[in-house]
C-alpha cells in the first residue's frame, strides 16, 4: 500500500513477569480496513487493543496512531486518542447499575459537556436504531440477552462516533444467529462510519465474513499477514495450522 498506516506497532517487546508476550512484534492497518488478529489462546491478541489505547504499555517498542506514539501521550492526551478508538469489550462492559439508555448517555456527558438533555436522548435513541434494538433505552442489562448486550456496546462504543473500533472476542458465547447479527453489525459499522476494525477473535467464520485483512499471532510476534486470499494461501505453518482446525471454508 502507497498509503500511510492509521496504525503502526514498531517491534514491541513485552512481558508479564518472566511470560514474555511480544518479541519483536510489528503490524501496520490502514485507513478503512478491518483487520481481524488471529492466534492461540493467551498469545496476546487482546493485549494488542489495550497498548493502543495506552491501557497496557510495551516494555520497549513503539505504538503509533496517526503518527502519535500513543506509549509515549500523558493520560490527558490519552484521553483526547480515546475518543476516537472505542473498544468493543468481550463482556460488553455495561454498568449494571445504569439502564440501557443511561450507559449510552455515559460517554456523550464525559466527552460532550454541551449537549442538552434532548440532543443525548435524541443521539441515544438513533444509535440504538443503528444496532437493530429500538426502544430499549429504560430496559436494564440485566434484562438483556447475550447478543442483546453486546450490541448495547457496540452502540455506547460508537456513541462519540469514533474513527476506530476495537472487537474483542465480539462473538465468544454467542450462538449461530447472534454470531450472525454480530458480524452483519461489524460489516455495516464500517459502511455507515466509515471506520477502521480491529476485529481480534478465535472464529474463523466471523474472520472470513468480516474481514479484508488477517494477522497472525504466533511465538510472540506477526507471523504473517496480508489479505483474506492470501492468507487462505499462505504457506506459513502456523496459519496452516490455525486454518484447518479453524474451518478454512
């Protein structure tokens, strides 16, 4: 690519206690991509998404978003970078003491101090349109189904209308049809926002579905990345691997 990466991570270097996690670990994701990180369990693909939004902090290397070493930013400027990465949490992240309407208000009075009551309500109640579940602002989390929840996460997540967003494990413990609607939500996502994906997963399904771009983890560093056609030919062992017991369909 001609282009300049949106995102670059420059030989990290990381370790919990004597576990090291990355050595030498670089990858760059362009503008506009959805990038799925692929890799065994424990390998360190969640991690990636926090170093980039100066939640974890490599041990020597270097983070970049837009040509700003995020590793290097005071929390202030931090801060200002994480309005425009929202992180889509595994769990979804709700607050269980808020209702549905309130945990999407959250983020617009933290960051968007001049909005009037109507216009947050108004922002609320169109963004949950745009993740398929209208209505729902005075229903609690409690009261949610699985999928249900993760996309009131998405939509508090995409609620500052960010240029970036993180998937971890969008669909770990969702059945096929949740899957489904999950995957459908990242594709449209990236249509209607125009936004970049970081899409880090263990389904293989959802990687093909959603995904123009592959990574692979593996002995702590990028083993091979590229396309989804060609990483589906690529000769790299551990891709090898990681694709046939995956389900390369």
């Amino acid at each position: 690519m001609n282009q300049e990466p949106l995102i670059r991570f420059e030989d990290l270097h990381l370790a919990f206690g004597d576990k090291p996690i990355y050595e030498g670990l670089s990858l760059n994701i362009y503008r506009g991509q959805t990038m799925a990180v692929i890799g065994g369990s424990g390998c360190g693909k969640s991690v990636l998404l926090k170093c980039l939004i100066g939640l974890m902090f490599p041990d020597k290397g270097r983070v970049f978003y837009e040509n700003v070493e995020v590793s290097q930013l005071p929390e202030k400027e931090l801060r200002e970078i994480r309005k425009e990465i929202a992180m889509v949490f595994q769990g979804a992240a709700l607050f269980d003491s808020l209702s549905v309407g309130e945990n999407l208000a959250y983020p617009l009075r933290e960051h968007m101090p001049e909005l009037s009551e109507k216009e947050i309500a108004q922002r609320v109640a169109r963004t949950l349109e745009l993740v398929n579940l209208p209505g729902v602002e005075s229903m609690q989390p409690s009261d949610l189904s699985g999928g249900m929840r993760k996309r009131v996460g998405l939509a508090r997540a995409i609620m500052t209308t960010p240029k970036v967003i993180l998937w971890d494990e969008p669909t770990t413990g969702l059945d096929p049809i949740s899957t489904r609607v999950i995957d459908e939500l990242i594709i449209s996502m990236n249509k209607h926002l125009g936004c970049t994906s970081i899409v880090v997963t263990h389904d293989m399904n959802s990687v093909f579905r959603v995904s123009d771009s592959i990574a692979m983890l593996a002995h702590r560093k990028i083993v091979a990345s590229g396309s989804v056609a060609e990483m589906r030919a690529s000769e790299e062992p551990n891709v090898r691997a990681f694709f046939d017991v995956g389900g390369n369909k």
